[in-house]
C-alpha cells in the first residue's frame, strides 16, 4: 500500500528529473571516450596516420633528429633468437624516447636483399656484411649526413667502411679472432708467464717443449672446410709480422697471395703445425683432429697440450663441454702478442633513407648512449670506442680492451676474398701441412687470388 507521507517527496522528485531533461533537449555532441591504441598494426591502415606525439621527453644523450612518435623503420638483418633479442634491449631506449616504430625482419639470406634492393624496395636499414657496402654503394647514405657521432670510431673504422670517398656503413658488432686460450691453473703449477711479445711467446713454447709439454693444440680438421683454423692463425702470424695494411692489400690483389710475406707466415706456422714436439699428433694430428676436440685438449684432465688458437667462441664451447670450470681461473685468453692489428669478423649498418626516424639510430648506435646499452646487453663488441668502459661480462671486458688497442682490423681473408679463394687458400693450408711443396701450394691458390680481384 502506498505511503501518502512519501507522496510529496515523490512529486518533487520527478519534477526534478523533468526539469533535467527538458534541460539536457538541445546538448552538444558527445566526446568519446580515447580507445587504447591496439598492440599489433591494423589490417587496415590509414593513408595518413595523424601524429602521434611522445608522452615523455627524449631521454638523456639520446636525440631523436625530427623523428616523431609513430615514425617506421624498417629493417632487414641476420640475427634471430637470442641476437634479436639483445638487439632489441639495445634498441629500447631509443624507442621509448622518440617513439620510433621497428619492423624488422630476419633472413640469412643475402639473395633477398638483393631482391629487394633491385626491385627499388630495399629497407630503411640493412644490418648486413661489409661486401654490400660496395655493391650497393650507389644507394646508400653517406652516414655525415645522418647525424653520425664519428669521433667515437677509430680511424681504420672509417676507412673500412668508406666507399669511393664517403663514409657509408656503420659498424656495430665485432668478435675478434686474434687470441690465444690457456689454462691459467697450468700455467702457475708450472711457473709461465702470459708472453706480452711475440719474441716471448715464441720462448714460452720453446720452454714447453723443454719441459716435456705439448705446447700447441692445432687440430683443424673442419670436414669440407678443414683449414679454416690454419687460415686464421697465418693470417694473425702475418698481423704481427707484416701488419693489417699488408693483410688489406692481399685482399685487395695489390699483394699476390705467393708473396714473401705469405711464405714466410706459413714457415712460421709449418714449424709448429708440423712437429708433433709443438703439437698433439703432428701433422697427422693437425689434419685430423676435430678444431673443437682441439679446444678440449688443453682444458681436460690431463691436458695434452697448453695453448690454443682459436676465436671468441672458444670460451663457450670450453662452459659448455667443462661446466665445472671457471673462467678466469681455470680457462682464459690472451691477445696474439705482438700483432699490429686484430683479424675478427663484423656486422655493419647500411642506409638506404635519411628519413628522420632513421637518422635518430644512426644517431643513437653510435652515441656514448648506444655504446653503453650494446656493452650492457653483451652482445659481442661494440667499435664505438665509448663502450669499451661499459662491459660488465670479464671476457668482453678484456676482448674490448684488445679491440680498442688495435691498430687496425682485418676481415677473414678466405671469407673476403670472393670466386672461390676461401677453399683454394684451405686447399694450400691442407697441402703444406700433408708435405706438399709450399711455393707450389701458394702459386695455386695465387691465381684464384688473381682471378677473383682483377
């Protein structure tokens, strides 16, 4: 039954409410409500995008050259799984501040690039070898017009990635081959003392060898590639007793590969290489011992041998096979004592656009902002000098160290050098190991050196 008390009250209320919607008649029309921007691209762009502005300041050091929020790079590299991912932390800071969007794609294979390239879509950017440079050199943008900090790169650097007179790729990734793996624990039961010249280098394995001890573990045996080790260690016996330029100008043609100089790197290395005094097997064992049952040899129990030439990846392949081993204390490197200059492969940034966004990472990678976030994510090395004091990782640490003292740094001769040299220099390798002639194994791989750099 309804309460009469409540009737006024009632009545008041829904004049109120009638005086609300006769007020609200003539309203304007409603502002939506913003909808959160979707996390992946829309199937369905449009023509033109409004501009998205930053929500935050760039960060410090890091500058965005024009480029607003929304911006696009694409970008076409090798790298996938972990590679990519560090290359994204690398990144992150950059996207943050500016806003910038990555489409990147991953491919090994070089032939779409090219495709790309020749159909007149290449990407924005190209992470790519230090060969394209000069095949796509008529495309690319000189990096001084794309807000480059040069100064934090050395000057051999620059001149690598100079093509005709400008400056066109920016190397961002290096490892370096030029050094040499021990077993500190070894070395102190026995009193050796890492050598800082070749001239002690050379005196430590003649004290090994006086002391009972295998000094080298030189096994190359690579299948189809077998001599790939043998090729690099000549090619850093060569650094030390010639030089990088002499290195360059093998490359080049401008030395023939049956020069003196090759000579005599190669007698250096057939002494050792040869001899089973110097190391595990001799010969035989050089051609037919594993490179990575190489590696093992000198960190297993009992060692067969004291010193190991071999790349960066060595010391992963020593944590992997010995997890108990430390490094640092039971397994370490040191740089090739006395090389003028570092051999090592590399990783170089190419543009084809000088579109804002792009100049931004042009202008980030090669900041001291870029070099630190490369060095933090230990992604290989950086050749930005400015982040040789940023490494955490110890092996990066000292592998920076040797980097930044270098006077120079030479490609893999064999992988440079196109029309086939890489086998004809491990064919002559394998030769003069087995006892073949050496001046007739030069002159052969000699002339696919001339073939290919006429």
């Amino acid at each position: 039954m309804l309460n009469h008390r409540k009737f006024p009250v009632l009545l008041v209320m829904l004049l109120v409410i009638s005086m609300v919607v006769t007020a609200c008649g003539a309203k304007p029309t409603p502002v939506p409500t913003p909808v959160p921007a979707p996390t992946t691209a829309p199937v369905t762009q449009p023509t033109q995008p409004p501009a998205v502005q930053p929500t935050k300041a760039p960060a410090a050091g890091i500058d965005c050259m024009g480029a607003k929020a929304g911006d696009q790079i694409s970008m076409l590299y090798q790298w996938s799984g972990a590679e990519e991912e560090n290359l994204n932390k690398i990144l992150k800071p950059l996207v943050d501040a500016c806003g910038i969007v990555l489409a990147p794609e991953s491919t090994r294979d070089q032939a779409l690039l090219d495709t790309r390239v020749k159909a007149g879509t290449p990407p924005d950017i190209a992470f790519w070898n230090v060969t394209q440079l000069n095949q796509y050199k008529d495309l690319l943008k000189p990096l001084d017009t794309l807000g480059v900090h040069g100064a934090n790169y050395a000057g051999y650097w620059q001149a690598i990635g100079t093509v005709g007179g400008q400056w066109l790729g920016l190397p961002v990734k290096a490892d370096i081959k030029t050094i040499i793996w021990y077993s500190p624990v070894a070395f102190d039961a026995y009193g050796y003392k890492v050598p800082t010249t070749w001239a002690e280098l050379d005196a430590l394995v003649e004290k090994m060898v006086a002391d009972g001890h295998v000094p080298w573990s030189l096994g190359m045996e690579s299948g189809d590639a077998t001599g790939w080790t043998g090729s690099d260690f000549i090619q850093d016996i060569m650094l030390v007793q010639k030089g990088p330029q002499y290195v360059d100008d093998l490359i080049t043609g401008k030395a023939p590969y049956n020069d003196a100089g090759v000579k005599q790197a190669y007698e250096t290395y057939g002494k050792w290489a040869k001899d089973p005094q110097y190391t595990v097997g001799g010969a035989k064992g050089t051609l037919s011992t594993g490179f990575l049952d190489a590696i093992y040899k000198v960190f297993a129990d009992p060692a067969e041998a004291m010193l190991v030439k071999q790349s960066g990846f060595a010391g992963g392949a020593v944590k992997e096979k010995f997890p108990t081993l430390k490094y640092g204390s039971d397994y370490d490197f040191f740089g090739v004592p006395g090389a003028q200059g570092v051999q090592g492969g590399s990783d170089w940034m190419m543009m084809f656009s000088d579109k804002p966004a792009v100049k931004a990472l042009v202008a980030y990678l090669s900041s001291d902002a870029g070099a630190a976030e490369w060095a933090k994510a230990g992604f290989d090395l950086s050749p930005n000098s400015k982040a040789t004091a940023a490494y955490t990782d110890a092996a990066l640490i000292k592998k920076g160290q040797i980097l930044a003292s270098a006077q120079g740094f030479t490609p893999d001769i064999g992988d440079t050098i196109p029309g086939g040299f890489g086998k004809a220099e491990w064919t002559a390798i394998v030769d003069f190991v087995n006892g073949a002639d050496l001046d007739a194994a030069l002159a052969a791989a000699a002339k696919v050196q001339a073939e290919a750099t006429q």
